[in-house]
C-alpha cells in the first residue's frame, strides 16, 4: 500500500515510518519543510506543506495514496506560555486535521486515522472506574479540546464524503526515544535521586510505543477500524509507586533506596503551593482506559507486555549514556 504519514519525525512518527517500511509499504512523509537529508530508500516520498493550519494544501500529500495516518499536531505542554493558546492549537490540531480530510477525501483516500489523546474523556477517572471509548467527552485543557475537535471534524467530513476514518486516543506513551518527564524519571531513577513517591496507591494506565503502533498498523487495513474510536493500553494498569520499581528494576536499580514514602496528601499540598498541580495530578491521581472494545471488534491484543516494554525502554536509555 502506499501511505501518507505526518509527524515521522516525532516520537510516535517515527516509530510507525520504522514500522511502516518494514512492511515494505510505500510512505509519502509529510513534513512542514522539505529535507535536507534526502531518504535513499525508494519506498520514502518526501513532501513539504508549510505550516499546518486551515489554509494547508495536503493536495500533493494525499494524491494516490491508500490510508492517511495523521501524527502531527501542535504538542501539549505542562507551561503554555501562547496568551492565546486555545486558537493556536485548534489552528493546527481542528483546522489543519480538517482541511486534510477534506482534500484526502477528494483525492480518493478510502482511509484516515487520527491519533488523538485520552485527553478527550478527561484528565482523570474515580477509583474503581475506567474511561471507555464511547464515553461522553470531557476535555478540560486547551490540548484536549483541540483534539475532540478535531475528531469532531472527522465525524464531519465523514459523513459529507464517506471518508472513512479512525480515532486512537492513547493515554501515556513510553519505548525507546521517549522524551518529557518519563525521560526525566528515567534519568532520576538511574542516578539514585531520592523521589518521594513511595507510596502513591493510583492506578494508571499506559502503552508502549510498540503496541501503540501495532494497532495503527492494524487499522489501516482491518475492515471493522471503519469510522470507530479505539482506546489503547498495555491491559496492564498500575501505581506510580509499582512503575517507578519496575523501571528502577529494568534499570539494574535498588527502587527502595531512592523512593521515600511521603503520604499523597502531603504531596498533593506542596505541589499546589508550588504551583505545580497539574504534575501532581499525573503523578498521583488515577486514569484507567478500558481497551475491552478495542480488542473485541479488531480481535487483538497488546503484542508486548508492560515490562517488556519497559526493559526495551530502560536498555535504550543506558545505551544512549
């Protein structure tokens, strides 16, 4: 087949191009400016759009290709500093998703998928409950409410044209090349800084960089991905506590000599007088996914188990240092 892939160049991008040509299909890469450093294998196309927005012309992009996975976006960040943030990300992530599915459908694309976020059901669930893909949304920050509508204008676009698309929203993604605060926890963990997260009882739920990409891969040709909303994880959720020890262990580590047990209560107290709520929130709140509906309609399953996905992880990072 040949494919349309934006983002290649970020952290999920560049996984599913990896997986992509491995595959031996053929990968039109979408970037905002052209090259320098021209691919040598034939099966890559390069094209550039500029910037991505409601006046991006994806003409080019999307001529005589099979499937469109759209990765590119305008990334969430834990300190916006845009004063006007929320038109900047619908810019790229509603308008730019928009325009793309427009003139995909056009070209004659039967397939678009669209990796969203959890974001869209919410930053949280209540303990003993999970998010579920037929949940109804409830972004609460900029990031989230861009890509629910996005996904929104997918549903659009869908219904005027008949594209056919599918929506991923992942919770945490981890693997090799990771980046962002579980680099930072890798680098801590590795260097034995006390972290006082010893005793943090949530529950959360993630997904390696292998398993998300497989099911990319699965749903660009599987007939029943049509027009549906799939959840992802490892089907492994667990503390933040139990995954600092598991990648301490992944990382040839003791975890008890640097995690303290301060209770949550306390900590949750002195991020908020910081000013740091939001990664207190992540640290010690719980958000669980159910990717029950995932693995019935696809009849698939995580092919890589959570410490596998970690060890690959952890020998990445200390092969890097």
């Amino acid at each position: 087949m040949r494919i349309t892939l934006t983002g290649a160049t970020g952290f999920v991008g560049q996984a599913v191009l990896t997986e992509l040509l491995s595959l031996q299909h053929t990968v039109n890469v979408v970037s905002r400016e052209q090259s320098t450093n021209q691919s040598e294998s034939k099966s890559v196309i390069e094209t550039a759009v500029g910037e991505i927005g409601s006046g991006t012309d994806w003409s080019d992009a999307v001529a005589n290709v099979d499937c469109v996975v759209h990765c590119a976006a305008r990334a969430h960040v834990m300190n916006e500093t845009n004063a006007d943030a929320i038109a900047a990300y619908r810019a790229v992530n509603v308008e730019g998703t928009r325009k793309l599915a427009e003139q995909a459908a056009d070209a004659g694309v039967s397939r678009l998928i669209y990796l969203s976020s959890i974001k869209v059901n919410g930053e949280q669930t209540i303990s003993g409950s999970r998010f579920c893909s037929g949940d109804v949304a409830f972004p609460e920050d900029d990031y989230g409410i861009s890509k629910w509508g996005a996904e929104q204008a997918l549903y659009e676009v869908s219904a005027r044209t008949g594209l056919e698309f599918v929506i991923i929203r992942p919770p945490l993604v981890y693997g090799p090349e990771v980046k962002g605060n579980f680099l930072s926890l890798l680098s801590w963990l590795n260097k034995g800084i006390p972290l006082p997260l010893g005793a943090v009882h949530n529950q959360r739920s993630l997904v390696g960089i292998d398993n998300l990409v497989d099911l990319i891969i699965t749903c660009i040709a599987h007939p029943a991905a049509a027009n549906q909303t799939f959840l992802v994880s490892d089907d492994e959720d667990l503390s933040t506590t139990e995954l600092l020890r598991r990648m301490s262990k992944a990382l040839g580590k003791p975890a008890y000599t640097h995690l303290v047990p301060v209770p949550p209560t306390l900590l949750q107290f002195g991020a908020k007088l910081l000013g740091k709520g939001d990664i207190a929130q992540r640290l010690l709140g719980n958000l669980q996914v159910d990717i029950s509906q995932t693995k019935k309609v696809l009849d698939w399953t995580p092919p890589v188990s959570l410490n596998e996905g970690l060890n690959k992880t952890a020998e990445w990072f200390l092969n890097k240092l």
